[in-house]
C-alpha cells in the first residue's frame, strides 16, 4: 500500500482516503514493529520508559504529564504489589481513555475510526511494560461506530495471536476488554473513570493514592488516552532523537492532532508540529477564515479552554517550556466577530452544568448559579451584582473544587470578562 502520509506525520501516516486500515495493511506500512522487539526480548521495560523520558511524551489527553514517567511509577508499583488473590485479578492494569466526552473534541475517534492498530500497539506495549495481565478501552457508548471498528480491530489482534494467551509464544498473555461508560464527561479524569469500571458512581477519588500505585480494583494501574499509546510505536521504532526533532522546539517535541472547528474554510482534524502556533493552524492548516467572516478570538482547548486573540495567536500551542499557551485538547474553536458571545457563554454554562458530577458543592453549586446568571445575560435581564457575583464564583470553583472540572468551566467566564466584557454586560 503507498503510504502517502510517510513524510508528514507520526500518526495519520497509516491513514487512508477511503475505509479503516486492515491489520496486514498496517504491518506491511512498518507497523508492529516496536511490539516485535518487546514479545522477542530485544528490549527491556527499563528500555522503553527511558526512550520515552527521553523522547519528551507527555499525555495528549489536556494534562500534559509525562508519558515516561508515568510508566515508571506503574512498573515500579507493579513490582512492588503482592500477587493477586484471585486467578481472575491481573496483577497489573492497563487503561485506554477513548472516552472524549467533551463538544467538538474527535481526534482519538479519528485515531480509531482510521487506524486502531496504532493505539493497540502502543496499549499492548505499555502493558507488556507494565505486566498487566488485563486491559480496558474505556469509550463514550454513544459512539457505535467507533467503537464497532474498535472491536473488529481487537478480533483480528487476537485472531492473529497479538492478543490473548500466551501471545507470540512469549510467555505473556494480555486480555483487552471494551468498556462503554454512559457519556459522562468527568469519566474522562482518570479516577473517575476507574471508578466507573469498577461499577461506582463516575466521580474523581481523593489522591494520593495515584492510580498508579492504587488504581483499578487496589492494584497499580495505568492510564492513557488514545493519542498518546499512539505516539508510542514511532518512538521504539525510530527513537527518542527522530522524535524531537518533529516538534518546532526542544520544549515541544513530537506532533499533535488539531481539531479546527468553526468558521474556518475546511474544518477537521490535522497533525502538526508541537509549537505550532493558532495562526498558523489556521491559515496553512484550515485554509483561512470562511468568506466573508473576521476572526474575533479562538477558544483553545474544548469547552474548558480559554480565549486567545491579537498577538497571541501568533504565540506556540504546547504543553510548558517555552510555550506560553497551555493547548489542552489540541481542539480549536474558530469564533468570527458575528458570533453572539452571550449565547456561546450560556452554551458553556449548560454543558459543565449538566456535566458536575455533583460531588463536591464549590462545583455542583458553582456550574449551577453560572448557568442560571448565563441564562440572564442571554436574555439581556442582568441583575446587579451578577459581576461580583461571577468573580466570587469563578475564585471558589477555581480553589476549592475536588477536581479539575470545577476549575475547568470557569476557564471560558474569565477569558470573556477579561477580553469582552463589554460585549457581555451590554
């Protein structure tokens, strides 16, 4: 198969016009390569983190934690942790977060949707490291097509022994199960998510204990999201210097998935260099504004995200370092100077509303007298006192939430105060 994106990206290299990539498609363009070298015994565990530390891989998920190190504190819990009681409790876990919950935000369906095998090679690999004798996808259940390529996808692993019982005659064997969680946006912090698995209530969980060394049911667990097991096989496979150099600056290496949404010429998904900035994004990305439309301000990062116009949309997106513009999700929403800000605002406000998971009163409380004072400045009925009241707001749910939701929905208010306020108390 001709591999037209060879020479341009890490992960849509494997991505074809028309129809999911076969498995024998993805081994004959180079892939499971890295796994190979992991079931033969050509490298340790301790091989694969440190190419990791070095290659700079942090989560593609918004967090940005390193990749490398977090393995490291998985294995080394693994180590550590007594046999299981039970033959049907794995020593270890290993979780996949595909659940991407948030509007807007598709990059790790696009992953699944055109090449799964790339995830899964990434996944096996981490559990390989790991030890884990069991793994889970954790995926939003309202997306049945994804989630059928998903699964045809694992049959044809296992149908090919890259999964299961004593796989490739190694002596490890590796089960992997699809969990379809109900939707909930808070499921995708990964506390809330083991919680989930295990058949709780979908809420964060005091830590420490990270789940690392106390994750899924007690024993230590890893877990990562889509686009990030994804970066994993070009890394083994073509080390950890190949792989900075791909990103415009020592601080962001590698490549990341864009989502451009809103009012630009060709919305979608796009890989590009980490470092690259919004305006760039747009114009040679996106192919510039939609006719007509002048770009007012882009929200960076989902729903959670924050506001950047002027000269810092000329700044690089990453995850820190010489980045000064946290990218999150890697999603952009393009808004143009028609777009009425107070109903974007109460679009916001309805979504984190519906989505607390009410655990905590700074967000279950907070989410919802946003909503209520959103729905008044959309009807153009502000009462006094609504500024104060938002300020006083948006600093308890930022301080005192249990978990970064709380934090997260106030991170639209305060772009928009900072940037438009007269547009909003007009």
């Amino acid at each position: 198969m001709e591999d037209k994106n060879q020479n341009q990206g890490i992960i849509t290299r494997y991505w074809r016009e028309n129809g999911l990539l076969s498995l024998l498609e993805y081994e004959e363009a180079g892939g499971l390569e890295a796994l190979k070298s992991v079931l033969t015994g050509k490298v340790t565990p301790e091989d694969v983190i440190e190419e990791l530390e070095q290659s700079g891989l942090v989560g593609r998920g918004g967090g940005g934690f390193s990749t490398g190190k977090k393995w490291r504190l998985g294995l080394s819990a693994a180590k550590k942790a007594k046999p299981p009681e039970y033959p049907a409790e794995s020593h270890a876990y290993f979780i996949c977060n595909a659940d991407e919950s948030e509007p807007g935000t598709y990059k790790d369906r696009a992953i699944i949707e055109n090449s799964p095998y790339l995830a899964l090679e990434g996944l096996i690999i981490g559990a390989w490291v790991l030890g884990a004798g069991k793994g889970y996808i954790y995926i939003n259940n309202g997306y049945k097509e994804t989630t059928h390529a998903l699964r045809k996808a694992i049959k044809l692993m296992e149908d090919a022994h890259w999964l299961g019982e004593n796989i490739r005659d190694s002596g490890w064997s590796f089960h992997l199960e699809i969990f379809e969680g109900a939707g909930s946006y808070v499921c995708g912090e990964e506390t809330a998510l083991i919680n989930s698995i295990e058949g709780k209530r979908g809420e964060p969980r005091l830590r420490p204990p990270f789940p690392a060394e106390k994750g899924l049911f007690g024993r230590p667990t890893v877990v990562n999201n889509v686009e990030t097991l994804a970066n994993v096989p070009y890394i083994l496979d073509s080390g950890a210097s190949a792989y900075l150099t791909r990103g415009k600056s020592e601080d962001t290496p590698g490549t990341k998935l864009f989502i451009i949404n809103g009012r630009v010429k060709n919305p979608g998904v796009y890989e590009a260099p980490m470092g690259t900035s919004i305006n760039e994004l747009i114009d040679n990305y996106a192919i510039g504004m939609d006719k007509g439309q002048e770009l007012r301000c882009v929200q960076v990062g989902g729903s959670a995200g924050a506001l950047y116009a002027g000269e810092d949309l000329d700044q690089p997106l990453g995850y820190g370092g010489d980045s000064s513009l946290p990218m999150g999700s890697g999603t952009l929403l393009v808004i143009d100077k028609n777009t009425d800000l107070k109903r974007l605002l109460l679009s916001w406000a309805h979504f984190f509303r519906r989505e607390s998971c009410g655990k905590c009163a700074p967000c279950r409380e907070g989410t919802y007298q946003l909503y209520l004072i959103a729905e008044r400045i959309a009807r153009g009925k502000i009462m006094p006192g609504d500024r104060e009241r938002i300020k006083d707001l948006v600093f308890t749910m930022r301080r005192a939430s249990f978990c970064p939701l709380g934090s997260f929905a106030v991170n639209g208010w305060e772009s928009l105060l900072k940037k438009f306020p007269d547009e909003i108390f007009s």
